[in-house]
C-alpha cells in the first residue's frame, strides 16, 4: 500500500474519540498473546457492535479478543493459520491434555530448551499436542510473537522473560468453555463470510496496512497479506454492508486504508488511540491512531 505522508496520523488524533464509555459486558481473556491483539481497544469494539445480531464471524483470528468479551451463543472463527486453528480446536476439544503438555515443558526455559521446543516437528501431533506447543512458544518468544518464513517454519527467537505464564489453566478453562460449539474453520476469509446473513455480524481484523517498513507484521502465514488482499477485502466489505450484514472492521491510519474506505465506499472511519507495543525499534513504540470502520 503507498502512504502519503506522515501527517494523516496526526490530523486523525485529532479527531480520537474519548468518551467510551464502559462496556458492559466482562471481557474474557484470551489464552493467547498475538500482535495487533484487541484487548486494548475493547471498550472502542464494544462501544460500536450492533446491540442485537444473529451469527458471530471473525475470519481473521489471532487471539480472538473481541469474541471472548462477547461470547455469542452462534459464532464461526476461522483464520488461514492452520497451527492457530489447530490450537483453537485442541483448547476447545481437549483442554485437560493441552495442559497436561504445558506442565511438561519447563515453566522457565533457557534459550536452549525455547529453541529444543521451536525446532519440534509439532504438525504431525494431535491437536492438542500442536495446541500445547504453540501456546507454550507464544508465551516464550520475542514480545509473543508469530512468525513463519517460506518454508512455514516458526522462526521468531526467545524472549528471555524471567516468569513467563506458560500454563495459566484457569484461563484455557474459561476459553475452552466459551468455544464449545463454536464452529472452527481453517478457510479465507471471503469465503467464510460468504454465509453470513443479513443481520448476522462480522469482525475483521487483518494484517494491518503498515504506517512505516519497521511496523510491517504480516509473515503470519508464509503468504503474508498484502495490497491486493487488502482492497479484496474492501470489496468483501463493502458487498456484506450492502446484504444488510453488520460489519465492523480495525486497521492502521495510513492513509492507504483512509483511501480504501473513504465516504464514497459507504464507509464510516473513526480514529481511536492504541498503543503499539511490536516494532523492531524501541523508540518507535508508544501511542498510535487506528481506524475503526463500519
């Protein structure tokens, strides 16, 4: 996606919002840590969700932060990281033996047994066995952290965190509760939403458009996202809006994405602060804007 300039961030946090208000809903908390992750904009998601609905859609994963706050009775997940679906099904099929792995592995690895466990050969596990490597590397990696590189292979290094929560059993408990019966899908997102009906609500959030080369994470899968993924997804949008499903869309305040959505797609932007906490420079952290579309 091009950018034209640095200056569209700072028009937009202008015109953040700052009354929120309080959610009334108790946000559950993910048992994951994911890039982008949702839970700092929670009350912002909450604040702008249709109040009544049919079906919960989420194509875009990650950690799952929104469906977690709102635990709807119908909900389809899905994500093209098989290893993140995987894990979903594990917790959600087979809770007790995903923690029984967990309280294998050492609760405060050195380097050498983070690598020993990133070099497993995990995808040829069960479920839960993928499930229980996967939270236990995402606990343990640098700033929790997914990465693959073209061959699929998880290359991101280790985080050398001093007590790390590698099993936090009572949260993959409550997880796996609130997605029982929920439907898991590893499929693109165009087509997942395909089903969705009117009345029904979708949430996307995709790799975000990147504000700078630094900021740029979207190597989640070895095909990563890029502009022709994200103007796809515009379309997708756009013809849900029109079929009277709710959408509810996050992405950065490049000017890119204001682009994509300007007035004339039938897009509402609202600017919303965030803090970014993944970048490969520690200076270049800290507050941010991000869009909320509808």
């Amino acid at each position: 996606m091009g950018r034209r300039g640095d200056g569209v961030a700072g028009i937009a946090a202008a015109r953040v919002q700052q009354d929120v208000g309080a959610a009334s809903e108790e946000a559950g908390r993910p048992f994951i840590k994911w890039a982008g992750g949702k839970r700092q904009l929670l009350p912002y998601l909450l604040k702008h969700r249709p109040k009544t609905y049919g079906s919960y859609f989420e194509p875009f994963l990650g950690g799952g932060a929104l469906f977690f706050a709102l635990r709807p009775t119908k909900a389809v997940l899905s994500d093209v990281n098989e290893r993140l679906i995987r894990t979903y099904r594990g917790v959600r099929d087979d809770v007790d033996s995903v923690i029984a792995r967990l309280k294998k592995y050492k609760p405060r690895p050195t380097a050498d047994d983070f690598y020993r466990v990133r070099s497993e050969p995990a995808d040829s596990g069960t479920d839960a066995q993928v499930a229980a490597w996967f939270i236990y590397l995402n606990k343990t990696a640098f700033n929790g952290l997914y990465r693959v590189n073209r061959d699929n292979q998880f290359n991101v290094p280790f985080g050398r965190y001093a007590s790390p929560n590698t099993c936090d059993e009572a949260t993959l408990r409550a997880c796996s509760a609130a997605l029982r019966g929920v439907d898991l899908r590893l499929e693109d997102f165009e087509s997942v939403v395909s089903k969705a009906k009117a009345g029904d609500f979708v949430y996307f959030d995709p790799p975000y458009v990147p504000l700078s080369a630094t900021s740029s994470f979207t190597s989640y899968t070895s095909d990563g996202f890029g502009t022709k993924d994200q103007t796809r997804l515009r379309d997708v949008a756009r013809k849900l809006k029109q079929r009277r499903v709710h959408v509810l869309l996050s992405n950065s305040s490049a000017a890119a994405v204001a682009e994509l959505y300007a007035d004339a797609f039938g897009f509402e932007r609202i600017p919303v602060p965030a803090t970014r906490s993944v970048n490969s420079k520690a200076d270049a952290r800290g507050a941010i804007v991000e869009l909320l579309i509808k």
